[in-house]
C-alpha cells in the first residue's frame, strides 16, 4: 500500500486556501445563473426545474460512472478514460451555448445600431 506524504501546516494552508478560491468561483457562478438561464431564453416558471436538474442528473450519472470506473483498469488509470470520454462526449454539444452567450452582447449592440 502506498504511504501518504506528511504535508505541514503551510502546505495544508496553501491547499485550503486555493480551495477558497475554487468556492468564490462557484459562489459568483452560481449568483448568476438564473439570469443566465434567462438570457438563454428560460421563462421563470422554468428557472427552478433548471436548478434541480444538474443535481438530479449528478445523482443518477455519477454512481453509474463510478461503478464502472471502479471495474476499468488500464495504462491510462481508473477514472481518467471516463474523463476523456465525457469531455470529448461534452465539447460539440457546448460550443453552440457558450458560443451564443459570448456573442448575445454584440448582438444587442447589433440590433440597436439597426433600429436608429
């Protein structure tokens, strides 16, 4: 079994204190994404089912995942392939989203030279 290394005090409070940051990253993500939902064209009614999914679909696709990763075993590792296959599985799905939320604001600004 391999050994775990002594980490010191500072290396724990390096650690934690990237971490902090991680959370701020979530936190300010996470105070604007009903306003994203709506910029995306999600009604109100529809905010709250928006919500509740990504924890939903966590549920049922992260122990799945895990069962079968805990079964794999290869040169690339346990965990990594299914990684691989999710991002390569995710990417072309994503381009169009953060393509269309990047270009909303030139879009506006579009629009209103248009109108004048």
């Amino acid at each position: 079994m391999n050994n775990k290394p002594e980490l010191s005090f500072w290396q724990i409070w390096n650690m934690c204190f990237g971490f902090l940051g991680i959370q701020f990253g979530f936190a300010l993500q996470n105070a604007n994404v009903s306003r994203i939902f709506q910029t995306l064209g999600a009604d109100v009614d529809q905010i709250p089912v928006l919500w509740i999914a990504a924890p939903l679909t966590g549920l049922i696709v992260q122990p799945v995942i895990g069962y079968f990763s805990d079964r794999t075993w290869n040169r690339f590792g346990r965990r990594r392939p299914y990684f691989f296959t999710g991002a390569v599985w995710w990417w072309p799905r994503s381009c169009p989203t953060y393509s269309r939320t990047s270009a909303l604001p030139i879009l506006r600004r579009l629009a209103k030279y248009r109108t004048r």
